[in-house]
C-alpha cells in the first residue's frame, strides 16, 4: 500500500506460542519526525479529533472503512493488540494462542476484562460475535475474515441470496467454548498467520447486550476498550475514558471527541488556529512547499505506512471488464511520480505493484511497464487494445483529503496523453461513495485505498481480491490466483508463505483487475495542547496514547 525502507514484522508461530520479531528499521518511531522532542503530558483532560461519517453502525464485523473503524479502535479490545510504534503483536485480551500444527488453535483469556457495561469478557462472547459475523444472513462486511475457518461454507448462502437459499447454519463449525476462558479454533486447511490477524477490528468479542437488543447495541455500542461511547451524532462521536479497563493499554485523556467534517480544509484551519487537537490528514494544499510545517512548527509528524492507493476498473464497465491491455495502457498513461511531487507534495510514493512494503514479503515493480509512464507505449497499447469510446470517469468521495485534485491530475493526464476525454465525477461523502460501489453505480474508474487490518502481506492480496471477499471492488476471480492464496496461507509463515503470495500478486499483474498508485505516508498535525502523537504504522493516530500538555 516505494523504494524506501521501514521497520516491519515478520510474524512467526513455534508450536506453542506467538512469537512475533520486529525487523528492518528506519529509524522511524511513529512520533514526531522533528528532532525536538514533544512536550511533556499529564493523564486526563479532553481533546478533539477530525472524524468522518460512518458507513454503517459502529459493529465490529460490520467497519470495513475508516471513519468507523478509527472509533471502533478506541472502543474494542481484541485477542491481539499491536504495538504503535513497532507494529509487534502482543497479547491483550489472550492469555495465549496456542497451536502444535497451525490448524487447531487453543485461546486462552485473561480474567476480568471487563465490558463497557460491567459483564466479563468470556469465551462465549467471542464464539458469538464470531459465528454472527461469519454467517452471511447477517449481511457483514467482514464475513469473509472467517472464511479459513472450518465451517464457514456451511454458514454461506448459495449464490449470495439468503432468502432463496438459506445457509445450512449460523454456527462455524471450527469454534467450540471449552470454558468460560477458553476456546478452539479449527481451520479448514493450515493457516500460519492467523494468531496475527486476531487484532483486527472484525475479530472484537461482542458483549450479551448486541444479541438481547441489537438496536440497543447500535445507539450506544458496547466494547471492552480504554474508551467508551458517550454519545454519537452526525457531527460528532464522543468518547470517554472507561474507568474499569482492565487492560495494559489504557487512555491517557479523560474525554476524546471525533469531530465530523464534510471540509478538511476547515478541520485543517481550526488544528492551526488550536481549535481542533488533532487532525490525520493534511489537505494536499497544505503540503505545498511543506507549508503544515511553517503552519504547524513542533506539532507535525510523517510516517510510512501499511498504505495503498489504487485505482480500480470498474466490473461494471464493459469496455473495461475483458480488456487487461486496455486497463494497462490507462495505466502506463499516468505519470505517478509527477502526480507525487505537484499535487501530494511527495506524501507519497509511486506504486510498483499490490502489496505495501511495511509488510514481510513485499517485492519491488511487480507492477513492471504497467506501472511505468510511457505516454508513447501507452498511446500505441491503446490504439491496439480497441480504445474506449466515450467519456471515462474517475469517480472519488469528495470529503477526503486531495482525493478531487488527485483524481482531476489522473484523468488529465490520460485525456492528454491518450486522447480520451476523461472527467472527475465527485461524490459527496464517503459512505455514499462506498454504497455506490456496492450497488455498481459507477463505470469507468473508481478511486480505492487500503489501510492494513493486520501486518501481512495476506492482507494485502485476500481481503480484495481473493473470490467473495467484501473488498473485492473489481470482482476479481482467477482460480489460479485462489489457489495460491490457500497453498501460502498453509505454507510455514515467513519466506515459505511469503513466495506463494508474491506468486499470487504475479498473476494480478497479468490480469491488471486495478491499478496501483501510490504507497502510502500518513501526515498529521495537532494543536499546543497535546502531546505525545504518535502515527501507527495503520496510517492512523493512537489514540490512547495522546496526552495534554502539563
């Protein structure tokens, strides 16, 4: 999601345990990038946070985007947590995961981690959440996460139409409760990686309350996390400090607040002007000449992420759907590097291929010439795969930052160097963009990004492309390409597992069901009255950790 180094983690299981290893390194520690050191802090106090609008309700198995899933991080504690600077798995709600043959797989809990409404955290409550998320007549986001686990077909409907064909259970058949802090985890096949893909939001437990009274659950969601819902609105979400956390990772603040802004200009204007604590994105006006750093002097940071930018061919688009040349001629007609440095003022790095290099297993220019701008090459691969007749759009959400002036710089680039006439298309918000992709609204070309759920470079390939997987914007569907992912995820984790999946990404360079743009760089700002900000390798700030000026 860069020909650039950074620390990244190599996740590997002995026979007993997790084990987790933090290698290469950039120097980087997710704080400030400046040499003067933040200020220091004080425990409680209130601060702001930029946010957006949320796709759906704020259940974990049902976030597959930011805006609700920054919050859901606030509020969730999950088996594994991940280290903000280092990226390191470490235990959290697990006592341990245990496994002798990376199939069956024993979690143990720690005892009294409480939920925000006072129940214990047990091994029900993950058995549930978990069978609810898996079984597709609940319509979630994240079903596809279960799918290594035995039974998952099972809770499937034949050719995704619930009502006509129901699934033949709600229950994975691979979960069984042992007792009240422990449970089993059968996989169908070897799964090497799957203790490191437990911190992911989707795998959260779900407290008695959501399935007594889900709508209940909904306007005042209930996690197990250093903080907890006070209120929730169309113009803010807010959160404060839940006082019987029983984790290692507790709040630094009192009372911590989304702001939701349509305008990142203005979240930008109230940072500076100290009216807003802490904002995650910088409008790319603002990264000009570096101008966040003049405006923001000691309170700026910039990290690399587990980020990617893409653009996907819309499945929707006939000319497009059986065309890879004419995908890769688009493709080559775009100069990243110029888009880079004019219009994201280098807060990015070109793509070279499908997976981001934070993780192990990255491989520089899979993309190859694809990748490459050749307006030239591009024109005559163009002309020779049948042109597009027409207007193309570039269609993008609005509301973040420089996704308008990213996609105009796109579009006019292949109308300049293809002859195509290609136009922006604008949508208001994210959570309209996403349903439009949903509903396949949109032909042409469609702005796409990933920020990592877990640090693999599985998560990279399988979550978006692999064959029903709830990203799979592109609709993408190669057996070959499915059968590498089961053959690495059964392989041992490391380089082993890590050859299958660069052989995976191989075949997507073949097929070109998207385009990779740019690896990723998260810029943050914040106001003179906090401390201690720190950019996570997810590309999002940790909000437990902030603190206000002493």
């Amino acid at each position: 999601m860069r020909a650039r180094s950074r620390a990244m983690v190599a996740a590997l299981f002995t026979s007993v345990a997790l084990v987790a290893t933090a290698c290469g390194g950039s120097g980087d520690d997710g704080g400030n990038t400046g040499e003067e050191p933040q200020a220091p802090g004080a425990t409680g106090g209130e601060i702001t946070i930029n946010g957006c609008t949320p796709e759906n309700p704020l259940v974990p198995g049902n976030t597959s985007e930011v805006c609700g899933g920054n919050v859901l991080d606030a509020i969730t504690a999950k088996l594994i947590h991940y280290d903000p600077d280092t990226t390191e798995p470490q235990m959290d709600i697990a006592e341990s995961i245990e496994t002798e043959d990376n199939q069956n797989f024993t979690v143990t809990l720690k005892q009294g981690y409480l939920f925000h409404d006072g129940t214990e955290v047990k091994a029900q409550n993950f058995v549930n959440a978990w069978n609810y998320t898996a079984a597709a007549e609940n319509g979630q986001t994240a079903s596809y996460f279960y799918s290594p686990i035995e039974g998952y077909e099972a809770t499937q409907c034949a050719e995704g139409d619930c009502e006509a064909n129901p699934a033949e259970t709600n229950e994975l058949s691979g979960l069984a409760v042992v007792d009240d802090y422990t449970f089993t985890i059968r996989t169908t096949e070897k799964v090497s990686n799957l203790p490191v893909r437990l911190g992911y939001t989707a795998f959260a437990p779900l407290p008695d309350i959501f399935f007594d009274d889900q709508a209940a659950y909904e306007a005042d969601p209930v996690g197990a996390g250093p903080f907890q819902v006070e209120s929730l609105s169309s113009t803010e979400m807010v959160l404060t400090k839940f006082a019987d956390y029983a984790g290692e990772f507790p709040a630094s603040v009192d009372k911590a607040t989304f702001r939701i802004y349509q305008d990142p200009a203005a979240a930008y204007a109230d940072v500076v002007a100290n009216n807003l604590d802490v904002i995650d994105q910088i409008p790319t006006d603002n990264l000009i000449g570096d101008q966040y750093q003049a405006d923001l002097p000691d309170r700026n940071a910039q990290r690399e992420t587990g980020g990617l930018r893409w653009w996907t061919y819309s499945p929707a688009d006939e000319q497009l759907a059986d065309n890879p040349d004419l995908r890769k001629a688009i493709s080559m007609a775009v100069d990243r590097q110029a888009i880079v440095e004019t219009v994201l003022s280098n807060s990015a790095t070109p793509a070279t291929g499908w997976v981001s290099p934070a993780v192990d297993g990255f491989m520089p220019d899979v993309c190859g010439e694809a990748c490459v701008f050749d307006a030239a090459a591009a024109k005559a691969l163009y002309d020779q795969a049948g042109g597009y007749e027409g207007t193309l759009t570039y269609t993008s959400n609005t509301d973040g930052a420089g996704n308008q002036q990213i996609g105009e710089a796109i579009c006019n680039q292949i109308s300049n160097n293809l002859g195509l006439d290609c136009q922006f298309q604008g949508v208001v918000d994210f959570a309209t963009f996403n349903e439009g992709i949903d509903n396949d609204e949109y032909k042409g070309i469609f702005r796409s990004g990933w920020q990592m759920d877990y640090p693999s470079i599985e998560n990279f390939l399988a979550p978006i492309y692999a064959e029903g997987a709830d990203s799979n914007w592109s609709d993408y569907s190669n057996p070959e390409f499915q059968q590498l992912l089961v053959d690495a995820a059964a392989a041992e984790a490391g380089d082993e597992s890590n050859q299958l999946y660069q052989q995976a990404e191989q075949v997507l360079a073949e097929d070109f069901p998207t385009a990779p743009f740019t690896y990723a760089k998260a810029t943050m700002g914040w106001s003179d009255r906090v401390t201690n900000v720190k950019i996570t390798a997810f590309g999002t700030p940790d909000l437990a950790s902030i603190q206000v000026v002493q």
